[in-house]
C-alpha cells in the first residue's frame, strides 16, 4: 500500500469510503483480502487501507491478478475521461485501444502509429498503467462481450465473434479469468430495467443490436444533441429535441463496412444512461461503434469537475448552474471533422452546412439504412478530393484548400487520427496553405477531445463574452481565458451558448 502521506492515494480512498459514484471509471480499487477490484461507488464495505491498490485500468488489476466484483460491475461504468486530459502517448495509445487498432492492427499498428517500436511503446504502457497493450486490448474485449452478454439476446459465438475473440473458447477463459463465471452464467444475473431495450437481431445483410450505454451525470443531452442538430449534414445526420426526449442519428464509416447509429435520451431512458440501435456490416465493428459514440458525445468526460472548477468564475457562474454537465461534441470520424472545418472558416453554422449538404448529396456514397432520415454516408477524404471542389460555392482559393487538404488526407501525407499528438497535428495543418490557427485548434478540439483548447478569435467567442459581462477584446478575452485552464474547450461552450440561443449561428465552432 502507498504511504497514507500519498495525496492522490488518500483522495481516492476518501472516494470509496465516501462511495462516490463521480469516480466510477476513472480508476478501479483491489482489494489483496478478496481479490477482487471494484468501481468506487461499489456497496461492499469499505477495505482496510492496508489491503487496498488502485489502478487506472481494470486491465491492469487483471494482469495483477484480481478478478471483477460481481455487485457492482465495474466495467458496466463510463470511462475515464484522462486519455483526453493527457495528451502523451499513454493518453494517445487508449483511445486508439479503445478504438480497436490493436485488434485490427496489432501491437505492431499501434506502436507505429505513435512512432515507437513495440518493447518501447510495452514498456511505457506497463510503467504507466501497468499492463501491456495486449493486456488492455483484452480487457476491452472482455467489456464488450459483458456488454453483449448482458444487454443483448445474441448467441455466445456471436458474442465472441463481435467481441473480437478468435473463439468460444478464448471468450470463456477470458471471462473465467476476468468474472470468475462463464458467460452463461454471467447472462442468467442480467438485470436488465424495465423500459429498457435489449435485443438483437439481423435483416439482410446488416446486423441490428439495442444496447444501453453508461453516461457519466450530469449530462446535458439536449443541448449536446442541439449542437450536432445545428450542423447535421442531410442524409447523413438527423436530430430532435424535444422536452421528453432528444436523439441524434448518423451513418457511419466503420472497419469491416458501413454503419448507422440512432441515440436517445430521456425520462424513457433513464438518468445515467443511453439508448442506442447500432446497424452494422458486422458484429466485428460494435466495440469500434460503440467508442465513437461515446467520443462523439463526450460520454466519458468528467461533468463536476469541470462544473466545480467553471462555477468558482462568476461570469460563467449562472450559465454552469442553468446547464450542468455541458459537454464538446467529439468526432465519428477524423478525416470528416477536418473537411467539415476547412469548408466552415469564416462563414456561419448555416452557410457551412449549406455547402457541405451539397458535397455530400453529390459525393456521398448512398445508403439504405433502416433508421429514419439516413440515406448516405459523409463523403470520404478522397470522395471530397475527386469531386474537385464542383460541389462547393466558396472562393477559389477555399476550394483549393478543400481539395487540397482532403488529397493530403485520402494518400496519408496529412495524418489525422487518434493517436496524434495535438501539437504536432496542429503544426501539420497550419503548414498547409488556407488553414490557420482557429481551424487547426477546432480540429484539434474535435478529433482529439482536448479539453483545453481556446479558439482565439472566434467572433461568437467575443459575442458571448460580451453578454456575459466579459472583456470581448480578443486578447484581453484570451487572457480571461488562462483562468479556466484545463476546462476552455468547456468554457467556450457556456460562452457561446450566450452568444445566442438555442444554437449559436455565428461560428462554425
């Protein structure tokens, strides 16, 4: 056990003594006498701090050899919204784990990707987390089949299948290891909510699962959802809010073939959760799916920490205390969010959907999906480059980089992706001619799920920052702005949801 003098070490035994439920996700608790390891809200009784380790990971606790608590189900939380916090490899490696790499890739495709060579990148990951990339890549798999077992009526080979095991076989020694149970039995304890949608099922050539997903509290749907309504490409996207329910569709370009997927959430729902319907080309792509959802939404971001720390500015004081748990919409796809912001600069929310509604109704692969008001996919980077900037009412020279940009992307000379560092990322692009400051921190703010990022400048920035009683010079407001570090790309939301209501018109931000 670390000494009791351990500042971090002692905050989190407070934690699980207290059973804070705000700490679920962000680190799991072994316990030597039992071993097990818990979420913190778990409630067991509280360990004697002699028998007690925390780790970061439940992936960690596994390869330490403890097994997951059967009442509280720790990997059934939100995740740790660190990965987006810490913007170092360790940070980068999760969410490209989460997102699947090592399964599609191997070590070897995640170690490249964050230009190292494997023994570096398995020896950082183990000082850090204290378990390898294997290790973490399993651990995930073993979330996903516990989700798929518990939430759906799949077949066990299916779940193994989608859970990304090569066999019935590995999925029962993982869950063995993990659960100390089989997957059968793991099924029978379900406990499933009234109202709550748990099915799965197939027609044609597409596979349809209902599962309910985790979400830290608070968390402001409506507006999160009104803010992706506010630039929802047609065909590709639709959304409604409404007082009862909001919800937000799209289609998705996933691994193994195209997607949709249609979330809601509501009274119907539930506080802390999710409904969501994945339509897949394979069962293989719902543990990828299912990460960009979550990234899309900021599921796993940290909702009172930055609401404690915002609230202490008396500015934004009443705007945290109306709207709790604001969160920055993430990214489904990288490449998208890079077109979407080259497309968008220096024009409004409604000009740059206008545009982008047109490139992709005429570069946009089609597709029929089951959900109501999708019809295509968003056009890839080198659908966007072959259409030549035809589609596209802006100034030549926008086009140009458009196109630009988007060849860079299709061929790999511009790497956008998770695993990127944001201040080499953010280099990268404003290297490229047309692209400057604000559109290298949106894309950086997007695709990466940075936390901190100030868009200098921004007009609605300084429109919002007027109503609210702030200084609207943009580098007297910038200086404002180093008081809400670590929280800016949070801040900015309250700022701009002053600028105007519901949804801010004035930026592509």
């Amino acid at each position: 056990m670390p000494a009791t003098t351990d500042t971090r070490w002692t905050e989190r035994y407070r934690a699980i003594a207290a059973r804070d439920a705000r700490f679920d996700g962000q680190f799991v608790t072994a316990v030597r006498s039992t071993g097990i390891y818990c979420r913190p809200s778990c409630p067991a009784r509280t360990p004697k701090p002699e028998n007690v380790t925390f780790y970061l990971t439940s992936a960690a606790a596994h390869h330490a050899g403890y097994r997951a608590c059967k009442r509280c189900l720790p990997e059934a939380s939100p995740g740790t919204p660190a990965w987006d916090l810490r913007g170092d490899a360790t940070g980068r490696a999760m969410r490209l784990v989460a997102d699947g790499v090592v399964d599609r890739e191997g070590v070897a495709g995640l170690a490249a990707r964050l230009g190292y060579s494997t023994r570096h990148l398995h020896r950082l990951l183990r000082a850090e987390l204290g378990a390898g990339p294997l290790t973490l890549a399993r651990a995930q798999r073993a979330q996903t089949a516990r989700t798929l077992l518990t939430g759906t009526d799949l077949p066990v080979a299916d779940v193994a299948f989608a859970a990304g095991f090569g066999s019935i076989r590995q999925l029962n020694d993982t869950v063995r290891a993990v659960y100390a149970t089989t997957p059968t039995a793991l099924r029978s304890r379900r406990s499933v909510r009234p109202g709550t949608v748990s099915g799965a099922g197939t027609e044609g050539d597409r596979v349809h699962l209902d599962l309910t997903l985790p979400v830290r509290e608070p968390f402001d749907a409506a507006g999160t959802i009104a803010y992706l309504a506010a630039r929802a490409v047609d065909g590709a996207e639709s959304a409604t809010v409404h007082d009862d329910a909001a919800r937000y569709a799209r289609t998705l370009h996933l691994p193994h073939g195209p997607g949709a997927v249609a979330v809601t959430a509501g009274p119907a729902v539930g506080p802390g959760r999710l409904a969501a319907h994945l339509e897949l080309a394979s069962l293989q792509d719902v543990a990828t799916a299912v990460a960009r959802v979550r990234r899309l939404l900021d599921l796993d971001a940290d909702p009172v920490a930055v609401d404690t720390a915002l609230a202490t500015d008396p500015a934004l004081a009443p705007s945290v205390a109306a709207t709790p748990g604001v969160r920055m919409p993430g990214a489904a796809d990288p490449h998208e969010i890079v077109v979407r912001a080259v497309v968008g600069q220096q024009i409004s929310v409604a000009a740059a959907r206008t545009h982008l509604n047109r490139l992709a109704a005429a570069a946009g692969t089609p597709y029929r999906s089951t959900v109501a008001g999708l019809t295509r996919l968003f056009p890839t980077a080198a659908q966007v480059a072959a259409d030549d900037g035809a589609s596209l009412a802006l100034p030549a020279r926008q086009r140009r980089t458009v196109v630009a940009t988007a060849d860079a992307l299709a061929d790999g000379t511009l790497a956008v992706d998770l695993g990127a560092d944001a201040d080499e990322l953010r280099a990268a692009l404003e290297a490229r001619h047309g692209i400057g400051p604000w559109t290298s921190g949106y894309v950086t703010l997007r695709v990466l799920g940075r936390p901190d990022v100030w868009l200098d400048g921004d007009a609605a920035l300084r429109t919002g920052a007027r109503r609210l009683g702030l200084p609207d010079d943009r580098a007297a407001l910038a200086t404002r702005a180093d008081r809400w570090a670590p929280w800016r790309s949070y801040a900015a939301r309250h700022v701009w949801r002053a600028a105007a209501a519901p949804v801010d018109e004035r930026t592509t931000a």
